[in-house]
C-alpha cells in the first residue's frame, strides 16, 4: 500500500508536471497563435501594400509610355513647326520680290504714262499742224481757183 501510495503520490506530481507542461504548451501555443494571427495581418497589410505598389508600378509604367508618346509627338509637332517657319520664310522672301517687281511695275507704269501723255500731246501739235496746213491749203487751193477762174474770165 505504502508503494501504491508513494507511486499515487509520484503520479499526483506526475499528474501536477505534465498539467503545468500542458498549461506551459498551451500558453506557448497561445502565443504561437497571436503571433500567427499578427503575422497573418501583416501579410494581409503587405499583400495590400503590394497591389498598391504594383497598381503605381503600372501607373507609372504607363504615364512613362505617354511620355515617350508625347516625346515623339513633340519632336514631330517641332518638325512641323520648324518646316511652317521655312515655308513662312519662302513665303515672306516670294512676298518681298513680289512687292519689289510691283514697285518695278508701278515705277514703269508711271514712265509709260508720263511716254503716253508726251505722245498725246506731240499727236496732239500735229493735228493741229494738220488742220492749219489743211487750211492753208485749202485756202491756197481757193486762191488758186480764184485765180484760175479769173484768168479763165480774161
């Protein structure tokens, strides 16, 4: 009996060790849950994170895109800006020797009226020279025909 009551006793302590090992694992299995629960959250807060990061990466993907699109785009627009500044050249240069030969042509237009006027007024002094020569000879011719019919009466 003695020896059932000192292995009673040994499995009471037995009994008391393993509760307090049992309440040792479960505590520790308690924390090992926490922790589990708490690096469960931060995985969710990461993953979270993540997208984030990945949507911005895609963001910033993409507005890296439009800016190369808007980089050729602005290259193309200043060709097009520099050919129209050529061409306005052209245009100013054909504008000038178009004012320069109208000039010219004003210039000669005034000499060929200032020649017209001169042979207007020249045409002029030999129409009239015409009518007093056609006059005079009419006036001559009548003398003469005066004349020849006075004779005529002699």
């Amino acid at each position: 009996m003695n020896a059932l009551r000192i292995e009673a006793d040994e499995s009471s302590s037995k009994v008391e060790e393993l509760k307090a090992k049992v309440k040792t694992l479960e505590q520790e299995n308690l924390q090992k849950e926490q922790e589990i629960t708490s690096l469960q959250h931060k995985q969710s807060v990461l993953e979270q994170e993540v997208e984030k990061l990945e949507e911005k990466h895609s963001k910033a993907k993409q507005d890296a895109d439009e800016s190369a699109q808007h980089g050729t785009q602005n290259e193309s627009l200043q060709r097009k800006v520099q050919l129209l500044e050529e061409e306005a050249e052209n245009n100013d240069k054909t504008l000038r020797e178009t004012n320069e030969k109208l000039r010219q042509t004003d210039v000669k237009a005034g000499h060929y009226e200032r020649k017209v006027q001169a042979l207007e007024s020249e045409r002029d002094q030999w129409e009239q020279k015409y009518e007093e020569m056609a006059k005079k000879y009419s006036d001559t011719k009548k003398e003469l025909d005066d004349f020849v019919a006075e004779i005529g009466n002699i």
